[in-house]
C-alpha cells in the first residue's frame, strides 16, 4: 500500500471525527454493559431474596426470648411495686420502661441481637458484593445474549481506540517523512 502525502494528510484531517466516534460509541457500549449487569443482578437477587429468610433461626429465637424476657419483667414490676422499693405505688410506664431498659440480662440479650443482626447484615453485603466479582448465574438467555453482546461491542471499541491512538503518531512521522522536513516530536 503506497501513502501519499495527500492521504496522510486527509487521514489526519479525518482523525478526530474517527476518534470522536469511536469514544462515542465505547462510552454507549459502557453503558450498555452496565445497565445489562444490573438488570441481571436485579434479576439474581430477586430470586435470592425469595429463598433468603429476613432473619436467622439464631436471631428469631433470641428475638423470641428476649421479648419473653422483658414481659415477665414488666409483668413482675407492675404488679409486685415493692420489687421495686417503690412500696405499694404504682410505678409509671416510664418508670418501667427505664427499670427495664437497665436491666443487666435484657442488655446483655439485646447486646448479641444486634451482634447476630449486623454479622446477617454484613454477610448479606458481602454476597451482594461477590456478585459484582463473578459471571452472571441467570438462567435468561435474552439477558445473557445481551450481556455478550454488550461485552463484545466493548472490547471492538476498546481496541478501534487503542489503534486510533497508536495511528496518530505514525500518521505524523509519515507526513514529516513524506514533505522531507525535519521530524518534530510533539509531546
């Protein structure tokens, strides 16, 4: 293939509204792929979340006997008040509430409750995370097919930029070349 000076100089000129285009459609094939890898995620963890309990069988039975717990107590108070040193008066629901709130084994139960409750939370995020990290698992061939498609049309626009970049330089030193001046680099 023999260049001349003219159809260097016409390919430079051409140059930005290539380079331009190819951006421009990188940029879409971009979005693109990531609006498809969140219809897939939307897709995965709805399924996910229909097998996944709200809580643990750990935290449902401490949930349980917590709650058990602080009836018998409020229970106790309000009808013994001389457990209280409050004598035969009737303590108030704030009263209670605060007496109950102090309660050594209440903290301590509702201590891990929310120990359990952030180590369920945390590893929820953690599997929402790794979804991020591995191939796709739905079994939606349209979405699939699309991911693909997606994906492809990113790497061509990839590597149409790539070689627009690396062509400019030679594009360049082949005009300097051709023209016979002195090559001048342009950093």
């Amino acid at each position: 293939m023999t260049m001349t000076l003219a159809s260097l100089q016409s390919a430079l000129e051409e140059y930005p509204n290539r380079l331009q285009s190819a951006l421009i459609r990188r940029s879409r094939a971009e979005v693109a792929l990531k609006r498809i890898k969140e219809q897939i995620e939307e897709a995965e963890s709805k399924h996910d979340d229909d097998d996944e309990p709200d809580d643990t069988p750990d935290i449902q039975k401490l949930k349980v006997r917590y709650e058990q717990k602080r009836a018998q107590l409020e229970i106790k108070f309000k009808q013994n008040p001389d457990a209280l040193g409050m004598g035969t008066i009737k303590p108030t629901e704030g009263t209670v509430r605060a007496i109950l709130d102090a309660d050594e084994e209440l903290c301590t139960m509702k201590e891990r409750l929310i120990e359990l409750e952030n180590k369920r939370v945390e590893e929820r995020r953690l599997v929402r995370i790794s979804r991020f990290q591995r191939e796709p698992k739905t079994t939606d061939s349209r979405l699939m097919k699309q991911l693909w498609d997606a994906e492809a049309e990113k790497a061509n626009t990839d590597i149409e930029v790539e070689v627009l970049q690396e062509t400019l330089d030679t594009y360049r030193m082949l005009t300097v070349i051709l023209a016979n001046a002195k090559p001048t680099i342009n950093t």
